[in-house]
C-alpha cells in the first residue's frame, strides 16, 4: 500500500526491488517509479541516455558488448575501452 501510495503509476513485476540500493534498468527506472526509487539517481547523471537492463553491469571491470559498448553508456564504463581499441568495428 505504500508502495501505491509513493509510487501511484509505476507497473513493474517486482515493486519490492524498488529503492533496494541497486539501479535496475528499465522500467523501473522511470519517472514514475522515483527512477528506481532512488537507486538510479547518480547512474541517470552519469549517463543520462543509457537506458540497459542491468545498469549495475556498466563499470563493473567486465565489457559486456551490445547495448552496454556504446557511447552514451561510456563504452560499458571504460570497461569495453581496451577491447574496442583491440578489436576496432567488432560488435559483439
């Protein structure tokens, strides 16, 4: 009921994993939902156009290629930066 309450137009599977101190991407980070009730916040600053399903996977030391090895998500968060420079055109 709280949750309605707080967050009155977010539609997600798991209402629970909003504001549980992780970013999840998404739909639940929206503006509806309090960008993940707050998880997103500082992900949203840092890279305002990336929009991921697993925004904990961008800068976490492993080039997860896609959607994650783009510019606007800072090519996965320097960590597809030394594979690009390796393997320049591969998209995988």
């Amino acid at each position: 009921i709280d949750f309605n309450k707080k967050y009155p137009g977010c539609d997600v599977d798991y209402p629970y994993i909003i504001g549980d101190g992780f970013c999840h991407g998404r739909e639940y980070n929206t503006e509806v939902c309090g960008w993940d009730g707050g998880d997103c916040i500082d992900f949203n600053k840092k890279y305002p156009d990336c929009d991921v399903e697993y925004p904990s996977q961008i800068g976490d030391g492993r080039c997860d290629g896609r959607e994650y090895n783009t510019e606007v998500c800072g090519w996965d968060g320097g960590d597809c930066i030394d594979f690009n420079k390796k393997y320049p055109g591969c998209d995988v």
